[in-house]
C-alpha cells in the first residue's frame, strides 16, 4: 500500500476554535460583508456609520469574521490546491520557491518544507502571518508563486480591486511565476464582471492562462503566469463590447513571449508623449522634483493599453459608483490606462 502524503500536519487550524457550524460560518460572512458594503456607501452619514459599526462589533468584527472563513472554507483545502499547482506547473527544486499569501487566515503553506513562505493579512490570527495591508507592500517581483484566495472580493472600492490584480502581477519574479486566484463565483458571474469579461482584463493585465481552471459551484480557481498572455481573437472581444472593433485596436496582439515591458517605450506612442512630458518638466524646473512612476503602473499602463480591446478597456474605466456595493465590479483607475 501506498504511503498517504500528509502535507499539512502539524498545523492545525487557528482561530476557527469558537465556531462549528458551517450554516453559522456562512451568516457571519455574508453579513459582515453586508455591513462593510453599506459602510462603504454611506459617505458622510455619521449616524449610519456608527449604527453599522455597532453592528460590526454585534457579530464579533473582523475576527469573528476570519474565524468563520476559516469555517466556510475548511471542507475545500485551498493549500492543498496550491501545493497541487505548484507541483504541476513549476515542479520542485533544490532552492526554496518563494511563496507570497496574501491574506492568509492559516498557515498550512508553512508546513511544506521545500516552500520559503511570506503570509500576510491586515488583520492577523497568528505570529507567522504578519499583520500587513497588501497595498502598503511594494511590488518589487520577488515572489515565485502569489496566493489571493478570496481577498479581491473583500476589498470594497472597486478601484482598488482593479489595483490590487495589477499589484499582484507586479510581485511575481519571471514570466514563469504564478497567481493562483481564487474568487466566488458570484463576483466572477456578477452583471458588471462576467467570467468572459474578467478573465479578458486578466489578460489585458499581461496575465497568461494555466489549465485547469478549476471551478466549483461556489468558487473559480485561476493558476496564471506572470507573463504569456491568452488573448481575446476579434470575435470574442466583439461579443464582449457589443461593438465593431477597429483594425487599429490592438486585437492583433503581440507574439507571447514580447508582452509589453515597462521600461520600453518603443511600442506605445501614449508612453513616448508621456517620457518626452517628463523630459521637458525636468528641463524647465530645477526645484520641482518629477516622481518616478513605479515599475508596477508603467507595466499595467502598458499591458492594458496595449492588450486590452478598447471597449472593455472603456468598460473597466465606467463609473461604478453608482453601482450598489452587493453587486461586484472592478475598476480600473486613470492613472492605470493614461
Ligand atoms: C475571506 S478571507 C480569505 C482567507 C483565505 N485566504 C481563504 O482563502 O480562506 C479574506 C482575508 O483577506 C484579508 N484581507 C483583506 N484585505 C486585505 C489587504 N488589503 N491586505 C491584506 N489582507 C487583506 C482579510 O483580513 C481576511 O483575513
């Protein structure tokens, strides 16, 4: 007989300890996300905002809230998933893959003894997770492998959910890295996404497509590559955007292997203007320092303009903030695209 694997011992659950049932698991979720939804929406009503804070502490705030994911998801080990992608799709080798999780509420990656792993989470349940908000962690390409499981969903402004995908990209180390991605499929099949959509902006983010993708009733588990991008043939984009695409609109994408690199402004006229606006403010003022644009929204301003057809690039730049906070959609800021 063969000898079970067992990858995650050791580590059992933290924080799930005060809840059981997964029914419960569920209100506490879906109503913290209620409430976080109207909290976003209701501006400057300070009485509003003081009642739902009430609310909040009620079913137990953030904690109570972890504690409950960890519930909800336990009968689907996503580490196991990710151990699992990691084996396919990079293999194992005698240095340590370096491995980013983004709001991690356990530590079952810290088990596997070939990963060299960073968890983070703005709200952490345990000393190896460190309590960090992932937008104050530059993207600087370090990372082999970057694990999002049903984080972009808790971020409330849809701008920056748009930014955390392309900050996400910007940690992976090569064109061979991964993003493994895992969203409801609520959010995914919402009126504003769409699956054909969504996964359009994963490749005009410059993100390449793994099989499987791997979905379940309730969840969609995207494996993506830094780099290699699947792109949208004219038919599909057309359908998409419900209009007739120019030949000039970039559906004609470049080969793989030459998604657009930040630092070469050869290909895209919008970066030359933008190079030749920062050259001449350096020569006509000496005070005024220009900052320089990080290599994460230089590579996104890119990748988008360039991969993306134009009129999902217009659906992604919409207005959204009309759109109820229950009903899922991403945005895409102008300091992205422009
Ligand atoms: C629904 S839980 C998902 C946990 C786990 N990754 C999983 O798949 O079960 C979302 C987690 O993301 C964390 N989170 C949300 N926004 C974050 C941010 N900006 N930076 C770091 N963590 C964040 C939350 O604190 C929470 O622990």
């Amino acid at each position: 007989m063969g000898k079970k694997r067992r990858l995650f011992t050791g580590n059992a659950p933290i924080g799930g300890k005060g809840l059981k049932s997964r029914r419960v698991a569920r209100v506490v979720t879906s109503k913290y996300h209620a409430i976080r939804n109207e909290m976003q929406s209701c501006g400057d009503n300070k009485e509003r905002m003081a009642e739902l804070e009430k609310e909040l502490e009620a079913i137990g705030g953030t904690d109570k809230y972890q504690q409950a994911s960890i519930v909800s998801t336990s009968h689907f080990k996503t580490s196991r998933w990710v151990v699992k992608m990691i084996e396919q799709h990079l293999g194992r080798s005698s240095a340590k893959i370096r491995v980013l999780e983004v709001g991690a509420i356990n530590i079952q990656l810290h088990s596997v003894a070939w990963l060299d792993v960073r968890s983070i989470d703005v709200n952490s349940q345990h000393p190896l997770i460190e309590e960090l908000d992932f937008f104050d962690l530059p993207p600087e390409q370090a990372f082999d492998v970057v694990v999002c499981s049903m984080v972009v969903n808790c971020v409330t402004e849809a701008a920056k959910r748009g930014e955390m995908l392309a900050r996400l990209r910007g940690h992976l180390r090569s064109e061979e890295s991964l993003l493994l991605l895992v969203l409801p499929s609520r959010c995914i099949e919402s009126k504003h996404c769409g699956a054909a959509r969504f996964e359009s902006l994963l490749g005009g983010l410059g993100f390449g497509f793994q099989a499987p993708l791997k979905t379940t009733p309730r969840l969609f588990f995207y494996t993506l590559r830094r780099g290699v991008s699947r792109y949208l043939g004219s038919e599909e984009a057309d359908k998409l955007g419900g209009k007739e695409v120019s030949e000039d609109d970039s559906l004609q994408q470049p080969p793989l292997d030459s998604a657009p690199k930040a630092k070469s402004d050869k290909k895209n006229p919008k970066d030359r203007k933008r190079k030749r606006k920062s050259e001449q403010a350096d020569e006509h003022t000496d005070v005024e320092h220009v900052e320089e644009e990080e290599a994460w929204v230089l590579e996104t301003r890119a990748a988008l303009t360039s991969l993306l057809p134009r009129q999902l690039l217009k659906h992604f730049s919409s207005d959204f903030s009309q759109v109820p906070p229950t009903e899922f959609c991403i945005n895409i800021a102008p300091s992205l695209t422009c």
